[in-house]
C-alpha cells in the first residue's frame, strides 16, 4: 500500500509568526519521509488568507533540502497564471535540484 500527503504552509491566525508556519510544514514533511510515505503534494494557491502557496516549486525545492526518498509533487500548478517556456524551465530545475524528485501536476484554474 501506498501513501501520501497533501501538505501546505497555513497560518490560520495573523498571530502565528511565519517561522513557525515554516517550521510546522517541514517537521510534517520530515515525518511523511521518514514514515514511509510516497508522495508529498503542494497546490498553487493565491488570495486563500490561510495558505502560503504562490510557487510549490520552491517550496518542493526547498523541502528536498531536508528529506530524502518522499517524492515531491506540484498537486496544482495553474497553467494561467505561467508563461509556458518559464514553467517548463522552473519546473525542470525544480527537477534537478530535488534529485528527480519531481512529480509535476498542472491544472488549467
């Protein structure tokens, strides 16, 4: 059996400082890798007040620099929001610095 995660950077009080918001996502991230767990997934999201998304590609980027075997997927990249040569571009690099850890998800809105 298989198993993944579905994990953003949220913050559901302006009181939470934003390091701590940071520190949350990757100790939950540290776990899902440590426990086995397939696939790590993170969504594009702008104007949600609660989730800190605008680029899971860096985001991925920066989470495969303290894990090592969950594979690191985009669960939505708004295809509208990119110019298609720079997202092809950004998600190949976000390819290699992850390991070829990437699963990449792309969505039209």
């Amino acid at each position: 059996m298989k198993f993944a995660v579905s994990l953003t950077m949220e913050r559901f009080s302006p009181d939470m400082p934003m390091s701590k918001v940071k520190s949350n996502l990757l100790e939950l991230a540290r776990l899902a890798d440590e426990g086995g767990f397939e696939t790590l997934w993170t969504a594009e999201h702008h104007t949600i007040e609660c989730t800190i998304s605008p680029n899971p590609l860096m985001t991925l980027t920066w989470l495969a620099q303290h894990t090592e075997q969950i594979r690191l997927g985009t669960s939505t990249l708004v295809a509208p929001y990119w110019s298609p040569i720079r997202l092809a571009g950004e998600a190949a690099l976000c390819d290699h610095l992850t390991g070829g850890r990437l699963e990449f998800g792309i969505a039209r809105g």
